[in-house]
C-alpha cells in the first residue's frame, strides 16, 4: 500500500507541475496557428547554406509549439519556399528554444539557468549539425508524395491577389479551436509519460539505474531511448527529467531534454506519414548520433 501512495503521489505531483506550462503552450500555438503566416516567414530566408540553418535554429523562438504540431508546419514553410535543412533546423530546435519550454526547464530544475542554458545551446548545436548534414545527403525533397509549390496551384491572374481577410470571430475561433485539440492531443502522452517516469521512481531499484548510468555513454543512451518512448510535451519533459537528478548526471539529463522533443515515438509517426522512411531513418541516426556527443561533452565539462 505504502509503494501504491509513493507511485501516486509521484504521478501527480508531476502531471499538477506540468499541466500550466502545457495550457500556455498550446494557448500560444493556437495564437500562431490563427495569425502567423509561414509565407511570410520564407520570405526571409537568408540563401547561404549555413546561415538559413542559423535562421532555422533561431525562429524556434517565435513558435511555442510541441514537436506533435511542428512537422506539418515545417512540411508548409518547406512548400512555400524554406530551403529542406532550414525547415528541419527549424523543426528541431521549435519545440525546445522557445520561451515557454526554456522557462519551464528553469522552474523544473530549481530555478537553475545553468539547465536552460544547457538544454537551449545543445539544442541548437544538434540540431545545426544535423541540418548541414542533411543538406549534402538530400539535395532533393524526400516527401512521400510530389507536393505541387503552393504557388502553382493558383491561377496566374489571382496570384498577386490579396488573400481575403478571416473576421476576428473566425480567428479567435480558430486559436480555441486548435488549443483544445493540441492540449488534448498531447495530454494522454502528458500522463502516460509521467506515469512511466513515477513507476520507475517506484519500483525499479535505484541502484540498478546508478550501475546503468554509471558510464556516461549507457546513461546517455537509456535516457534517449526512455525519450523516444515515453513520448513527452516539450513543455512538460523538464519535470520528468529533474525527477532523475539523483540518478543520472547532468549529461544524460541534456541528452533526453533534447533528444525528446526532437525525435519520438508520436512525431516518428508523422515524420513517416510525411518523408520517405530512407531520410526519417538517416533523421533519428543523425540527431542520436549528434545528442550522444553533444551529451558526453556537456557532462565532461560539467563534471
């Protein structure tokens, strides 16, 4: 009965924790959603290799939304003009660099900037090597199927035509709308995430997690695959992931702060749904690859 109360207790401390972060989120996303255009973004693209996966990296900024909703953008941004590697960048880093998931890893950690600073560089870091990588291996777009440009799917004589205006009600409707669908969509994860989290906090032994994470290399490893398969908000990952403070060093916490959001179980889904599965294979091994390293040089300079 005692391990029953400590598994509950657990489970929703951390589901009560994360929830607010959630709600602003998916708030936010839905503000995004209703007035931002992509088009408007693809504008701005610098042409240069190397600073458009710069610009990639650094719009994440501007879009609170989680990695569940940021593949379909990235497929618009990438139709209307956004080079290939900027839009992975930019669907990389979008769900970790934003100011509500940096805020809420700086509430999860203890009010501690040193995990923001941690988790938003690697993040960045990662996810500019993998969009150099990609833009040699895939100079042509893998999607599944032969999108037409959005351009030429308009009449030549509507194409400088103003696009008609939504009334406000329809707007705010639609920023309702697509809050309640996110917040539903990533909740269940939400729960089932920290269910997973509080039950190994309760019943495997904490001296088998030390010998696992013991060496840098498997504690790395574990929390990337415990990532990929509990399959967490953005917004919420932090608070599972300060739950494993005593177990795992700083190293392996940066490791599944940015692998999650990047690459898991429900946006694996849709990144198959979208890409051929030759270049969302070549994706997942290129940001494990580069989380991994990115992961063993934080924890040596950490430690």
């Amino acid at each position: 009965m005692n391990t029953f109360y400590q598994l509950n207790t657990i489970f929703i401390s951390m589901v009560m924790e994360a929830i607010p972060f959630v709600l602003v989120g998916v708030l936010i996303s839905g503000l995004i959603q209703a007035f931002v255009t992509e088009k408007w973004i693809s504008r701005i693209v610098p042409n240069n290799r190397f600073l458009s996966s710069l610009f990639g990296c650094g719009i994440g900024v501007l879009f609170p939304s989680c990695e569940c909703g940021i593949v379909p953008i990235t497929r618009r941004l990438i139709l209307k003009g956004m080079p290939l590697h900027a839009g992975i960048a930019f669907m990389l880093t979008g769900p970790i660099i934003n100011p509500i998931v940096l805020f809420a890893t700086y509430i999860a950690f203890g009010n501690d900037w040193r995990m923001v600073a941690i988790r938003g560089g690697m993040a960045i870091a990662v996810a500019f090597c993998v969009s150099i990588a990609i833009s040699f291996f895939f100079p042509k777009l893998p999607f599944k199927q032969q999108y037409a440009p959005v351009a030429a799917t308009i009449e030549p004589s509507l194409q400088h035509a103003p696009a008609p205006k939504m009334p406000v009600s329809a707007r705010i409707h639609e920023v309702i709308t697509h809050a309640i669908d996110e917040f539903f969509s990533v909740g269940k994860y939400l729960v089932a995430g920290a269910f997973i989290a509080a039950s190994l906090q309760t019943f495997v032994p904490t001296s088998t997690l030390l010998h696992l994470g013991s060496n840098p290399i498997t504690a790395s490893l574990i929390m990337i695959l415990l990532a990929f398969v509990i399959s967490l908000c953005s917004e919420a990952d932090a608070f599972i992931a300060s739950s494993f403070r005593s177990t795992f060093g700083v190293g392996a916490l940066s490791a599944f702060l940015v692998f999650g959001p990047m690459i898991d179980i429900k946006n694996t889904l849709m990144l198959l749904g979208t890409y051929r599965t030759k270049f969302v294979l070549v994706l997942i091994g290129l940001v494990t690859v580069f989380t991994l390293i990115g992961s063993l040089i934080v924890g040596r300079i950490a430690g």
